[in-house]
C-alpha cells in the first residue's frame, strides 16, 4: 500500500505487520502447513493477538484498536503474501468479530469476542451446506427451539477452522413455516465446540492447506437461548453485514500477490538467455508492466471500498464487491504471469510461485465467487442508476437525432430486430 492512500498511524500498523511477517512467521512454519503438517495454524494466530493485531477495527474495550478498515487492508496486503490460509486466520476474527460487534450483546462480546481478539478463542464461521454454496437462503441445518434452548442438526462444509476453532457462528433455519419469506427464515447462532459438535472430515485442498478446513456435523447440539445473535429469524441481517469483512479481506488478501511479482522481477533480473537478462526482453517486460498495472488498479479499488465503509457511503456493498472480483481475478493473472516469467523452474517446489498459484485459484470461489460478485454489483448498480433524478448531464440529449429516441421503443421498431435475429 502506498504511503499517501495511508495517514501516518496506519503507516505505522503496515510497518509493523510488515516486521511481523518478516521476522516472525518462518519458512519452516509455511512448509508445514503445506504438507498438512500442521492442522491449523493457532501458534500464528496466537502471536498476532500478541502484536494486537486481530480485530484492528473494533473498540479498544474489546481488545481492538479502533482503526480503520483502510488499516486493515494496508495489514492484509503484507500477510497475504503469506498465502490464503495465514490471510484468512488474519481475517476471521475481522469477520466474525462483525457480527459479534454489530449484533452481540455486551455479555456475548465479553465471552466471544473480547477473548478472540486477545487469542484467547479462535473463531470460525458455518455457512456453506453440501446441498447449495451460493443458495445461503436454502439452508437446511435446522435450530429447534425448545425450553430454552436450541437444538441443532445438519452439517456445514468447507468451514475454514473446523479443525482448530473454539466456537463458530452458524447460520440454521428456525422458522419453518411453509410460507415464510426465505430471508425470514435463518437465524445465527454462536455454538460452542462441545456435544454434539464434530468435525467429521478434512479435506484435502490443492492450496490453501493448514488452516483447518473441514464438514462440520451437529446431532442433537443443545444451544442455550442467549447465544442467539441479533433477533430470531434476522440472519439474513447479519449475513449482510457480514458480507462486508468477508469480501474485503478476502480482496486485501490478494493484494499480497505482490510477492510472487517482486520474485519474477528479482528473477528475470539474474537469469540469463541468449547473451542478456530477461529482463531485457520484452516479452517478459509486457508481463511485468501488465501486472504491476492489474496490482495498482486492484489496490486502488480496494482501497476505494475500504474508504467507502468507513464513510458508511450508501453504496459499499457494490463497490467491495467490485473490489473482490477485481483483486482476486488480478491476483490469479498476476501470479500466472510470475510463474510463466519463471518458466519451467516456477512450475517446481524450487520456488513458491507454485504454491502462491494453488492458494490464489481459491479466492475466486470462497466468500462468493466471481460470478456472484457480478451478480450483485449489475443489480445494485441498475438499481442505483435508475433511482437517481437527472441531477448529472442527460448525455442522451447530446446525440445528432434526439427526437428519435423514442421510435427505439415502438413496436415496429422490435419488430425488426427481431426480424433480423439480433
């Protein structure tokens, strides 16, 4: 992150996290989350809560700093070069530290939240269902309430820490009445690992390895009433919010991709072919200046959604939506154009670049993948274009026949479009 996106007391934050990662978290430590060595990486996440750096964002009441997520992001950029799973065990207390500082109750963020960002607790989050990915509304872990209490069944996957977590919030339907309006019918509830709660699996992922990712299985998990976070049947509340820290870590995350580059051009700056430097060469040149542009451009826009919610702008959603999809796609060609500047010794555990590219194919799926993200940013964006009134230039007015237009929209005139197949 540049220094003038920063002020001063985030320039600091980045440069210490910058010390951190430097000094602190080995070569050896990476290998064996690699190799599946290590399950999940709480040594880290316990060193990080000792630099208070978990939950930047939130009151220092509860063990935070009350940062910005533009220091957030400037954090992000240096541990992402770490690879996805270290990026994300930074970021989890980030996103569930949200729901539980938007929602909780000053008793939930005494025993939750103020002990995560202390790495007291580790944190995960249950939201995927083998049944549907992107489908959240069609959740089938049920909560049923009785006496007091909620009784769960059902399974999550693909949960990032189901192998090393404390607790996790998990979103279950608890209205089922027939008719119920689907974002009506979720609730998120905080579980504690306990009876009941077992993770059954681990899979076996092509990057992203050691952070404990795994299928999570409820039987008959009893959930006191007051773990219940926000109102009942208002997940769909929480999930939005939550949508925010999910994306936009995952977009800083990316940013790291800066080490794969900065190896590429350390490397084609030593080897030689044919008498000179591949830096020479301008093959090599156009995949440097192509990606250094995708790096800055990401950066920008990541920084611009940073920005946006700590104004609180209307518009957030759109834009750390655009700044997911953006980051993470930059960051794939960014790294594919490492490994091909390397050529075939990228390909080889010699370097990181192969692992850097195995984490990276991730980021375009988990939090919502790009598909997704343009779903959303097309919707928002047709929505906020036609609510405004003209109080920008009518460009329509500029055109050579503007009394025209209107036969655009006249049955004869569709009819000929169609006529022609367009």
């Amino acid at each position: 992150m540049y220094d003038f996106l920063l002020d001063q007391k985030e320039r600091d934050l980045r440069d210490s996290v910058r010390n951190f990662v430097r000094d602190e978290v080995s070569s050896g430590f990476l290998q064996a989350m690699d190799r599946d060595e290590i399950k999940y990486p709480r040594e880290f996440v316990e060193k990080l809560a000792a630099h208070k750096f978990l939950g930047l964002r939130f009151p220092e009441k509860w063990g935070g700093r009350g940062m910005s997520w533009a220091a957030e992001v400037a954090a992000l950029e240096e541990v992402g070069c770490l690879g996805m799973a270290l990026s994300c065990s930074f970021a989890m207390p980030s996103i569930v530290g949200e729901a539980l500082n938007h929602f909780g109750t000053d008793e939930q963020k005494k025993k939750y939240l103020k002990p995560c960002l202390e790495g007291r607790l580790v944190a995960a989050e249950g939201l995927t269902e083998p049944r549907g990915g992107s489908d959240f509304f069609g959740a089938t872990t049920r909560a049923v309430l009785k006496n007091g209490r909620f009784v769960l069944n059902g399974q999550k996957r693909f949960v990032v820490g189901a192998e090393g977590a404390d607790f996790f919030l998990v979103y279950c339907k608890t209205n089922f009445e027939p008719d119920a309006p689907k974002a009506e019918r979720i609730s998120l509830i905080i579980v504690d690992r306990g009876p009941g709660v077992k993770t059954e699996h681990l899979y076996g992922l092509m990057g992203c390895r050691g952070g404990g990712t795994g299928r999570l299985v409820f039987r008959n998990a009893e959930v006191p009433l007051e773990n219940l976070l926000g109102t009942l049947h208002g997940g769909a509340a929480c999930f939005n919010q939550m949508m925010i820290p999910e994306r936009l870590t995952s977009a800083a995350g990316c940013l790291g991709a800066w080490g794969a580059l900065d190896l590429a051009v350390r490397y084609s700056n030593k080897r030689k072919a044919f008498g000179s430097s591949l830096s020479r060469f301008q093959a090599v040149n156009f995949m440097v200046a192509d990606s250094i542009t995708k790096l800055d451009a990401a950066r920008a826009l990541v920084y611009m959604a940073a920005r946006a919610v700590d104004s609180n702008y209307p518009n957030q959603r759109r834009i750390v939506s655009e700044a997911k999809r953006f980051a993470t796609e930059s960051a794939w060609d960014i790294v594919n154009n490492a490994m091909q500047i390397l050529g075939g010794i990228g390909y080889t555990s010699i370097y990181p670049v192969e692992k850097m590219l195995r984490d990276t194919r991730l980021a375009l799926i988990w939090t919502g993948t790009s598909q997704i993200m343009n779903l959303l940013v097309q919707h928002e964006y047709y929505d906020e274009v036609l609510k405004q009134p003209y109080e920008r230039r009518r460009a329509e007015q500029d055109a050579m026949n503007p009394d025209e237009r209107e036969r655009c929209f006249t049955d004869e005139d569709m009819w000929e479009v169609h006529d022609r197949g367009i």
